[in-house]
C-alpha cells in the first residue's frame, strides 16, 4: 500500500512516528523479504 505524501503525513502524526525512521525501517524489511516494489517505494518516498 503506497500513500500519498498527505496521506503519510497524516498516518505517521496519528502514530506518533518519526517518518523517515519508519520508511527507513520499512525498507529494509522490505528488502529481507524481497518486496523489492515496496522497498523501493519507500526508499523514494524519503528522498
């Protein structure tokens, strides 16, 4: 599931997370698990 840069926004203040440390994290499981779209994704969506 990918966000819109709002939608992002939104979902990391309701979490209270920090959301370059989130997507970061979120690639590198990503990648362990071959979600090679989604890691990808993410590691954009920081930039």
């Amino acid at each position: 599931m990918h966000f819109c840069p709002i939608g992002l926004r939104d979902v990391c203040w309701h979490l209270r997370v920090k959301p370059v440390e989130s997507l970061t994290l979120l690639e590198k499981i990503c990648r362990r698990e071959l979600l090679i779209d989604e890691a990808d994704w993410s590691r954009d969506a920081v930039e």
